[in-house]
C-alpha cells in the first residue's frame, strides 16, 4: 500500500528532480499530485513515463493527502507549509523558512534520522545545500575525533539559484563569444568566467545568509557544540557544489581512521589517490547521489587538524533526494501514517 | 640613464605582460631584448610600439646587460639564470627554481623589500601569483595584531597555466556549445564549467606543491612563524585569482584598525561594502595593479579571527608587475648597478 504524494513547486528545477527521484527510488506512490503557482497552472511536468498537469496550490485541499515535498519559494512555504500540516498532511519544507524553528526538525538522514521523531507540527525541514554535503562528509569524522572548529570555502554551482541561474550562465557565456555585453539578473556581477563571493543578501555582522545558515545548520543537525566559518562563493559551474573544508578535532586524528570511517559511512564515497587526478570534481558528481570525498589530510597547522574536499549534486543530495529520503526514512520510522 | 634590459620567455603570457608593464611604468630602459628557446627565435614581440624580434637564449651573452626578468620553464631558469649572474647581470626570476633557495631573496616589494639587499648571488626571486596576493594583503594586519595562522581556499585563473591554459578553457567552453567533447590537455581534468583541486603536482603529505608554496614563501617573505594550510582551486576564470582567508592572531583584533591599515597599505585596495556586489571579482580585477581586499569581517569562531576575500590579476600583480616593481625597488635602493 503507497501514498498519496503532492510536490508543490514542481515546475522548478528542484521540483522537477523530486518528481525524478520518486519514480527512480521507486517511492511507493499510490497518488501523485503536481502543484505550483497560479501562474505555472496547467502546465505539464514528467512523472516517469507519465505527464501530470500541474495544479494549482492556492486552491489545493491537502485532506486525505500523505506527504507533501515542498520546494517553492520560502514566502509560499510559510503561507502553504502550515496549511497543508493543519490539514494532515506531512510536510517536508525544502526553503529556509521554518528551519530554525525549535519545533521543526532539520534532518539529513544520514546524521541526525532520529530527529524526525521530534515533528509535531507535522512539519521537516530539509537543510540548506551546501550544508547537507559538508555534515553527510563531517559525521563519520566527528563521531571519531569530535570536530570543534570548522573552517570551510564553497565553490557553489548556479543550479542553486534554480534553472534561472542556470540559463544565466549559459547566456552569459554564448554571450563571450558572440560579443554579446552580459546580463545580470539572478546574480550580483556577471557570473560567467567569473566568482562572486556572495550567495543570498548579507547580514549585520558582514556574513552573508548563506554562510550563516551553514554555521547554525551544521550546529542544528550536527551538533551545537561546532563552531563553523563558512565563505559560501558562486562559481561558473552548472551542477555540484565544491568545498573545501578544514576541520579541528578534540581528539588525536588518525588519518588511516578517518579513510575506514568514510569508506563505511552511509551516503559517502571516498575517491581520494594523492595523484593527478585522484579526486572528484563538480561535473562528475551530477546525477550521483553520494557525497564525494577527496583531498583528505592532515593540518599539520594546529594539534588535531584534518582537512578534505567535498563535492555533491546540490539538486539530488543537495535537496530533492535528500527531501526523498527523508520522506523514506519516516515510512521506516513508522512516522508517515496513511490515512486512506 | 637608463639600463640595458632581457626579457626571458618573452613570448609566454607573463613574459609579454612583462614587457607591457615595463612600458607603462616608464621603466628607464636603454636597451631591451626578448629572449625565447630556439623555437621561438625570430617570432616578434611588442615593446610600446616597437616590435622586437625575439633572439636565442641559448646562445645570449648576458655581459654587459643591467637586469634580466625571466619568465620561461624552470629548467630554463635553472640553467640560464646562473649563467646571467655570473655575466654581472642582475636576474629576477618568476619560477619557482631559485624561491626557496636561503641565498636568493623571495620579494613583493610592499612587503620586504629590503631583502633584496641580500642578493649575494645576482637573483632574486618572485614569489608564486596566489602567495603574492595574500601576503599584500596580510602585511597591514600582520603588523597590527600578528598573525599566527591563516586557512586559505583559492580561486585560481586559467591564466596561471599561461597562454595554453586560457586556450583550453575557451575551447572547452567553446565545444560545449557544438557538442565537441572537451579535449583536456594543459588542466587534469575538464576545467570550462569545473573546479579541479590540483594546481601542480602531489606532495608525500597530500598537499599539493602550489599549497605548499603558499605555506613556505608566506614564512620566508613575511614571517617563519606563520602556519598556513591552503587549498588551491583551479575554476574556469580566465585571468584573476580569488582567495578566501581566515586569519588566527595573536592579539585582539579591531575591525576598524584594520580597515584604517589596508585603506592607507600600498598595492592595497579595500573594497567592502556589506550590500549585494560591494565587494571585488575576478573580472573586475583585470588589469588592475593592486591587491583588492572585499568581505572583511570577523571571525567569531576563536578568540582573535577576521576573514577576507581577496583578488588581484595573477598575471600582472601575480607575477609581471611584482617582477618589475621588483627592478624599480632595485634602482631605488641602489642595488641595480649601471654596467656600460
């Protein structure tokens, strides 16, 4: 017996790669509904070898539903996050919205599953991206030799910015060749050939949101002991977020250890020769579902220093599969109840 | 009067850099020659608006010639430096042969320009393009509260691998438009819409050499005390290193004091306002001079911490520039002799 399943903002580029990881992980769906905007009404997403005609959320009843993956933006989760959730439906929240709520939890199935246990406003929030990866890599780590201190530089792909981001740097670069003077529209400065270290509006303290959510995330799933420097920097890099990561322990750091550690760890794949080549890059990593690590050494720059390279498809790890996998994790929880 | 002036490896990115800048600055020159291996012999080069046929290094006479900039391999530099010194010719070296030699200075003459007075051998060293950057930018803060360690994660251009590297990432990028599969020759692995965590080859500890040049050159130009773990990053930008520094010192740090020293240091420009693009990026560096320094702020994750991004054009600041400035520190400090 499946469920019935509703994937709001589905004509974006994460809701599009929901529906993808459903049918692909085969999630047992009895009923699938597309929703989006007034706006995206009508059109047409893929479900595997069938086509859904996309509904409109705003008039959606969300009774008799299961569970609903919400990737809209974060002022339409706060409105129809709770809506849904009111009317007995599970909500797994892919925005920023709900996030730090205490009475939300935050899960990367991998790290913290047991959180989920703690949703009693029927709402999961899924992390940011560039979190996910780097606490799905730090977990088996820090289970070892506690990290205290995490000093980590992103190289974050502009499929983060959605499929908006995507086409804006596939415009500005057919642009360079054709003498074309770039637009700038999702992103702060020309982002093709070029780095721009800003990923979401700045705060008070001269961080930007993103570097913060990675700080008080990794904090949430991981453990609130950690203290985390982030430098979050979008790159010209379709799919797959980078990060340089350089952890310190409590403990004394074996490093024959942490390769065992990372090797066994769920969602983890360890591809690391100190030779040309012996590492992943973004590119390669589209399309996976691991967590790649590579680069791991020691820093010999303070006592118990270890520093590595992590790379992940940041729409499948980096939200839809992860969503996924949540959603799977509370079926074998026995926190999804049907309601048929 | 002026001096009688070599350029080696004149018809490389740097070593055409090098006479472009040697022009603008005005640099008093009497006499100037290109200089290439056999194969480039008699290929033309632009000084100004004179054009200079390149001659054989191999069968150059360096006697009677004030000063040699070399830019080629450095196995070349290996040879053919000592050969020019020993002729009386000053040689200042853009290759990483001499750097870490303890009788050959390594200098960015913002920073210790009066280690050139200990070139008792003839040859002074320029330090790597990412070294060079972050210790301009270090220097003010390191005289006001002394650093003790630096983490720091590159966004290093194409143009580091020269003329050939920029060559590949726009090919690539190019055959991604016309479905041509990349050809990958100059980078370890696809580079146009990719990030490779390798510049040059493995170290036995995992570093690679280039994060270990930035560990060693920061300690001889700036201070022997200074840890530093780097991890350089190739991203597909054509000319302009980025770098994201995280700064461990031994005094307390006032955020103030420190942008009154980076405003007021030579070769460095502050940059940063905290709102959408108040910072500096790559593109927006090229062809500049100076060192610009954006994202300052602290870092509240150890006791005395501040963070910054900073850029500068690896070809010029990185490399043909600081070579030059190093010739005009010469003159000034009198240790560039006239020899007619």
């Amino acid at each position: 017996m499946g469920y019935r399943v509703a994937v709001v903002g589905a004509t974006g580029a994460v809701g599009r790669e929901i529906l993808k990881t459903l049918h692909e992980r085969e999630f047992p769906v009895d009923e699938i509904v597309a929703l989006a905007s007034p706006r995206s009404t009508g059109r047409e997403v893929s479900f595997g070898d069938r086509t859904l005609k996309v509904q409109n959320l705003e008039t959606f009843d969300f009774a008799g539903w299961n569970v609903a993956l919400f990737s809209p933006g974060a002022s339409v989760s706060a409105i129809h996050g709770p809506r849904a959730a009111k009317a007995g439906c599970i909500v797994i929240d892919n925005t920023s919205h709900f996030r730090m709520e205490p009475d939300v939890p935050l899960v990367v199935p991998e790290v913290n599953p047991n959180d989920l246990k703690k949703a009693k406003r029927g709402i999961v929030a899924n992390p940011n991206c560039s979190t996910i990866q780097m606490v799905v890599a730090l977990k088996p780590l820090h289970d070892l030799f506690t990290a205290k201190r995490v000093v980590v530089a992103t190289y974050q792909a502009v499929a983060g910015a959605g499929k908006d981001g995507m086409d804006e740097l596939f415009a500005q670069t057919k642009g360079t060749f054709v003498n074309d003077p770039p637009k700038v529209e999702q992103f702060q400065k020309q982002i093709a050939f070029n780095c721009i270290p800003q990923i979401d509006r700045f705060m008070d303290d001269g961080a930007t949101k993103e570097e913060w959510k990675m700080t008080v995330e990794t904090k949430k799933i991981l453990d609130p002991e950690i203290q985390v420097l982030a430098t979050c920097v979008r790159v010209p890099v379709f799919i797959g977020h980078s990060e340089a990561v350089v952890v310190e322990f409590e403990e004394p750091v074996d490093l024959r250890k942490a390769r065992e550690a990372l090797r066994e760890a769920e969602g983890v794949v360890l591809l690391d020769e100190r030779e040309d080549g012996g590492y992943v890059t973004p590119i390669e990593c589209v399309g996976e579902d691991a967590t790649y690590v590579s680069r791991l050494r020691i820093d010999p720059t303070v006592p118990n220093g270890l520093a590595f390279w992590c790379v992940s498809d940041n729409l499948r790890k980096g939200a839809a599969l992860n969503a996924v996998q949540i959603a799977e994790t509370m079926i074998a929880l026995d926190l999804l109840p049907h309601r048929n």
